[in-house]
C-alpha cells in the first residue's frame, strides 16, 4: 500500500472513533428504578398520651401484627413481647378486629408455667383508622385470688363455728335433762362456759383478721419502737406463763425502730408468745429478742420468738400460717386454739413489707422469725421533722400510756 493510502485509512478510523465516542456521549441515561414503599405506621397524635394515663395496660398494633407501643404493665404481663403480641389469644382478637372493626371483649385464664401462679386477663379490642388495633387489658388475678380466699374463709368459719355451737347446744340439752342433779349441772355449765369462751374467742380473732385486711400499716406509718412492742407482747402472755411455769426472757439488741403499726406489731409478736406458752410444758422458757440486719439500700428488724417447747414436725411446718390449720388438734382444743394466730402473724409481716419463718425440730423447740424492712430513710426524714423519739435510756424509764400517746401524737404529724 503507497503511503497516501496508509494515511487515508488511519484518517477514517480516527474519524470513526470520534464518532462512536460522540453518540455515546449522547446517549440519555437510563431512568431511576421507580418503588412503591409504604410509609411505616404512625400512631395517631394523642393515643399515646391517653394510654399513659390509662390504669389498664394497653398495646397499639399495626397493621401488619407488629407492635407499635405498648406501656410498661403491658410487656410485665407479656401481652407485648418484642415486637409482637405475646399472647395467641390476644393476637386472634387484633385480626378479627382488623377484619370488621367491631371491639371485642375477652377474658382469658393463662397458665405461664407449672409453678407460677395462672393469670386472669379482661382483654378490651378495638380497631383505629388505617389498620390500627389497641388492645387495653386489666389484670384481674388479685380480685380472682381475693374471691377464692374469701370463699375458702367462710367456708372455714362455718365449719369451725359449728363445733363450738354445736357442743353448746348439746351441753344445754344435757343441763335440762340433768336438773335434778346438781354436780351434773355444775359439770356441764362448766362445758358450756368453756366452749362459749372458745367461740368467742373465735369471733374475735375472725374480726381481727377481717379489720387487719381492711388496714395498711404504711399508709399512715408511725415510728414504732420495737422494745416496746416486745414488751407489750410478753405483758399480755405474763400471767399465762407463770400459770403454767414458763419462763419469759428478753434477748438480743435494744432500739431497734421500724415505720409501721405499734397495735398490729404488738399483736403479732403477742401470739407467737401465746403459742410459745401455750405448746412449751412446765420449766420451759421461751426468749423474745429483736435483731438488726444491715443492708446496702435498708435494714430489716428481726424479731424472734424462741422456746424449748414440744416442737414441730417438718410436714407440719408447711401449713402452720394456713388458716384454722393446728399442729396438735387435741391440744388446741384443750387450750382455747383456733387456728388462726399464725395466719395473722403471716399478714401483719406482709403487709409490713415483711414475711415470718420457723425453724423447729420435735422435742427440741421453736424458733419464730418476723423480719420487718425498718425503712430508715423515712424514719430519719421521720426524725428531721421532730419525730424523733427519746433515747433509749429514758425509754425504759418512760410509762407505757404515756409512749402510747407519744406514737399516736407522731403518727398525726406524720
């Protein structure tokens, strides 16, 4: 090839590729890929405002299950669990409410496990725009187990009122057939002074457990001394123990101070002794001592009940806080027992904030432990206002009416 034909083809290959850049270079760019994303739900303005305020628990779901918001009570419960309904139940509730917009009510019994106790729910469904469901839920386990307790008390005072009733009834039958003889009389009105005393004796611990139900001890706490207490309890137990040569002895620390009730302290602590008392034989002696255990937040009080009595069996041990329930059915009965001084001790603890214990072994004795949280920050926020009460010194020297005035003049300004 000469070299003006060299050179005309290497002029039009360049000449091509200039062209092919510039077509390129003119191409239009393709068009973005167009979505169709839905904008993620929004909980409509005020619904959350109105669920804090509710007493019920509430959970707001969207459209597709998942859950929007949902109040603290409503996760404790599990009704919210993540992101989702934690309850079957309650999830085909939302979608039925989805479908027609009708609310819905629903109460369910859960079991959550083989030891845990079976939760009652009254579940509320009702649908809001645009595929919003809210679902409000109370929890009604406490009215439930507060009904099976009351039903099971009456249960048990009419049984127990029957006994009682029924031997007096029979004693005065056995009065008018014995009028004719005067020792037979004076046997069987005996009977009937004894048994009327033991229903008495009934009734009133019955109205003493229903008024301690009715009673928080800490809605209007006073500054209670617990030497006090200790001694009120054995002053109520004296004579019974000198009758029967028991030996009542004081232990432990001194000035020990909780926020609670001084009546219903004092009346705990009395029956433990009384049972103390009542189950030690002759020679025995039982010991009431208060201790104080440091803790990081608070302290707990611990007051002990301790004797050398017949003791308790380990299966007994289980149920002696159960209502009308007795160690020794034959030996209550001989003295006046009814079965309910424990349960009592077990809810005055509880509603202290406290609980009671026991260690026992038969033919060794007992020992009876009421633990109580002092609450020390209010007792010092107590004592910053003048509630502060004498030293322990002039304590002892202090007449009882006039301290029981005192706590009552502490629990006013408190």
């Amino acid at each position: 090839m000469n070299p003006l034909g060299a050179a005309a083809v290497l002029l039009t290959g360049i000449l091509l590729g200039a062209l092919v850049v510039w077509m390129l270079m003119r191409r239009p760019a393709p068009e973005e890929p167009v979505t169709f994303e839905e904008p993620p739900p929004v909980v409509p303005d005020g619904v959350s405002e109105i669920l804090s305020v509710l007493s019920a628990s509430a959970v707001v779901v969207g459209p597709h299950d998942e859950v929007l918001e949902a109040t603290r009570s409503a996760r404790s419960l599990g009704l919210a669990r993540g992101t989702r309904v934690g309850i079957p139940e309650v999830l085909d509730l939302v979608r039925a409410a989805r479908r027609d917009g009708q609310t819905r009510l629903l109460d369910l019994e859960l079991s959550r496990g083989p030891s845990d106790p079976v939760l009652y729910l009254s579940a509320r469904v009702a649908a809001l725009p645009d595929g919003l469901v809210v679902v409000l839920a109370d929890d009604l386990t406490a009215s439930h187990r507060i009904e099976a307790t009351r039903r099971d008390f009456v249960a048990n005072v009419s049984h127990e009122l029957k006994t009682p009733i029924g031997a007096i009834s029979l004693l005065a039958e056995a009065v008018e057939d014995a009028a004719d003889d005067p020792d037979a009389v004076r046997r069987f009105a005996g009977r009937m002074g004894v048994e009327s005393a033991r229903l008495a004796d009934l009734v009133s611990q019955i109205i003493d457990l229903s008024r301690l139900q009715a009673d928080d001890p800490l809605a209007e706490p006073q500054v209670v001394d617990i030497d006090q207490v200790l001694h009120d309890a054995v002053d109520r137990c004296r004579v019974d123990a000198e009758q029967r040569g028991v030996t009542l002895t004081f232990g432990g620390a001194h000035g020990a101070k909780v926020l609670g009730n001084a009546r219903q302290l004092s009346t705990a602590v009395g029956n433990l002794v009384e049972n103390a008392v009542v189950y030690s034989d002759p020679g025995a002696r039982v010991v009431v001592a208060a201790h104080t255990r440091a803790h990081s937040e608070d302290d707990d009080v611990e007051i002990t009940v301790s004797d050398t009595g017949i003791g308790i069996s380990s299966a007994d041990a289980e149920r002696i806080f159960e209502r009308f329930y007795r160690v020794d059915y034959g030996r209550s009965r001989a003295n006046g027992g009814t079965g309910l001084g424990l349960s009592i001790v077990k809810h005055i603890a509880a509603s202290h904030g406290g609980k009671v214990g026991v260690w026992s072994q038969v033919g060794r004795g007992s020992t009876f432990t009421i633990t109580v949280p002092a609450h020390l920050a209010e007792v010092r926020a107590a004592d910053h206002e003048g509630l502060r009460a004498r030293p322990e010194e002039d304590a002892v020297q202090q007449p009882v009416a006039t301290r029981a005035a005192q706590n009552r003049a502490e629990g006013a300004r408190s």
